[in-house]
C-alpha cells in the first residue's frame, strides 16, 4: 500500500479526513502531534520544546548552533520506525518531506478557503480578529519553517500529488478520492523503492543516535545507508569525538557495516581540541 502523507495545516477536517482513510484501508493512522512526542521520548527531550522548535519561525541563533536540524533527524527517525510497517496515514505538515527519495508516498495537501479555516480557528479564539491574527501567524511560521528546513514553500501545490479543497467538497468525497488514488499501481511498492525506505530507515536510526550521544551530538555529521552499509561523512569539534562515531553508528540495529569519513574542525581560539 502507499504511505499516505496528508498534510493537513491547521485544518481540523484534515484529521478527521486521515481517521477516515485509515478506518478504509485498515491502516494506522499517525498524528503530527503522537509523532513528536515520540520523537520526545526517544530522545529524552520536553515534548514542548520539540514540537517549539517545529513550529517557531526560526531565529538567526537557532540557524547557527543547527539546533532545528537536530530536532528533525529524531522526528524522522520516528515517522520512519512507523513507516517501515508498510501501511500508514500520517497527518500533518508535508510529513512527505520527512521522507525522501521513496517513490510510494501518496502526497495530499488539504486545503480550504479563509472563511471555513476562520470559522475552525474561532473554536479556540474568542473574537474573528484574534482567529484571523492566529491563522495569519501561524501561516507566516510555517512558510518560515519549510524554508529554512527543506527549502521549498509548502503550499507549492507541485509538492503534492492531490490537493484537496475542503470548501468544494466534502470529507466523504475526499476520503473516497485518497482511497482510490492510493490504489493506483505509481503508488504501490517496488523493489527499488522498498529498499529505498529500509536505506532511510538505517540512516534515520543512525543519524538519531549520534545526535542523541552527548559525545556527538555537537558534530556536523551526515550519514547515508545502503543495503545496511552505513557512511557517516562530515566534521566535529574535537579531536576525542573522531573515535566514538563509529561505535555508536556500529550498535544500531540492522547496520552491517560503518565507514568513517571524518575531519577534525578547530574551534576558533583553542588548540588541540582544549579550551
């Protein structure tokens, strides 16, 4: 089956839209919200500061120590752990973004017109002023967000492979047109496009160990997987945090083997790695 990826913005249909393709298809069905606070748990973060740094416009500081990054590679570590299962309708923010180079995700964009999202946002904000101030914000955050992070506008409907306009028609139709267009032989898995997911499965459960070790976490490290042979390229800041990369990347599950292509990047006004 495809992965359903609904990216669903403020729209409390779009939840409601995913439930009821996953009731169809007898698939789990996995919020924005449920998968960062796993991503929180797993990396013994505050669930409110993850899902802060998600959803904040980021700042020029956060933008230099890479922090937001950090905070990404575990939330794709847990949306890929979910996806690995072969069925799953996630809904969120371009969760398909969380998953590239895999050919079988079904990417929807669920959509509406401002009256219907400010009617939506006044169930929690007591005047129109103050929902259309929220919506507005809330907005201008994420188009900040998904260009700092990926680098595309996610409202580009090129993003998508179905755009859904919630204001034209209804829920039951849209979960009818998802199940149909999921069915369709472009979304199903291929061989290529299954080993595609294990590969990003292996680099996510690597690249969240190493930015969960105290001894790494501060490297500029990427890793990349293939059929289990895990590369990890990149920079860290002492001399001392060469050495544990490959044993941490060494003990994840399902890696056969580790190849490490590290420099070692001075900090400015040090020498040997010693303040």
């Amino acid at each position: 089956m495809a992965l359903i990826m609904i990216s669903r913005g403020t729209s409390r249909e779009g939840s409601v839209l995913a439930q009821q393709v996953a009731a169809r298809l007898g698939a789990p069905c996995l919020s924005r919200e449920a998968m960062i606070a796993e991503a929180a748990t797993r990396s013994h973060l505050p669930t409110p500061e993850l899902t802060a740094a998600l959803d904040k416009r980021p700042a020029f500081w956060h933008r230099v120590l890479g922090e937001r990054t950090t905070y990404l590679t575990f939330v794709r570590a847990a949306l890929c752990e979910h996806a690995q299962g072969g069925d799953l309708v996630y809904h969120g923010y371009v969760g398909h973004l969380l998953l590239p180079g895999i050919a079988h995700v079904l990417r929807v964009q669920v959509t509406a017109d401002r009256e219907v999202r400010l009617r939506a946002a006044l169930a929690e904000h007591p005047t129109r002023e103050a929902a259309a101030a929220h919506l507005a914000r809330v907005d201008r955050e994420r188009r900040a967000w998904s260009r700092f992070l990926f680098g595309v506008d996610w409202e580009d409907p090129l993003l998508y492979d179905l755009v859904l306009n919630l204001s034209r028609i209804s829920l039951d139709t849209a979960c009818e047109t998802v199940v149909q267009a999921a069915g369709h032989p472009e979304f199903q898995p291929t061989p290529a496009s299954a080993q595609a997911l294990r590969d990003l499965v292996l680099q996510s459960r690597v690249a969240a160990a190493l930015a969960a070790d105290p001894r790494t976490a501060d490297a500029a490290l990427t890793v990349t997987a293939d059929a289990g042979r895990v590369t990890v390229t990149g920079q860290v800041r002492w001399p001392d945090g060469m050495d544990p990369v490959a044993q941490i990347a060494e003990r994840v599950a399902d890696v056969k083997a580790v190849d490490v292509k590290l420099s070692y990047l001075a900090v400015p006004g040090t020498t040997s790695g010693i303040p």
